[in-house]
C-alpha cells in the first residue's frame, strides 16, 4: 500500500472531535427547514380533492367492515343455534 493510503486509514480510525448537543440540533433544525422549503406543497384545491377521497375511502371500508361483522355475527348465532339443537 502506499503511505498516503495507510496515512489515511490511520486518521481514519481516530475519533472525530467531539461537537456539542446544541451545535447538533441547531444544524438538526437547519436542515429540517431547508428540506420543507424544497417541498412541493399541494395548493387549496388539490388537498381539498384529496381530503374528500380519504374521508370517502375510509367510509366505504368502514362499511364494508360494518358488514363483515355483521355477516360473522348472524353466522355465529346461527351455528350456536343449530348447536343448541343437538
């Protein structure tokens, strides 16, 4: 191996200096507000639409679960009848 690549394994095991908890979730911070600024935003419209089809959505499966629960509740009580039967 060369020396500049040994030179550069050797710094590269050495512990990195030490920054202080503010100076970390300062920059946390900065780039959290960097990143929402880069962010397309959907405008008024668009999240209304979209607002409307998750509220629809969650309606119809609400329902279709209403009627699962419903269907297993007859079918229990019939099969509990038909055990009393016996």
């Amino acid at each position: 191996m060369s020396e500049d690549v040994k030179k550069s394994k050797k710094e590269g095991t050495k512990s990195k200096e030490k920054v202080s908890a503010s100076v970390v979730i300062k920059k946390f911070f900065t780039d959290i507000i960097s990143e929402f600024k880069r962010v397309t935003w959907p405008s008024k419209q668009e999240l209304a639409k979209q607002t409307v089809v998750v509220i629809v959505i969650s309606g119809i499966i609400g329902l279709v679960i209403c009627g699962f629960d419903a269907g297993f509740s007859m079918g229990h009580q019939a099969l509990m009848k038909i055990s009393d039967m016996l």
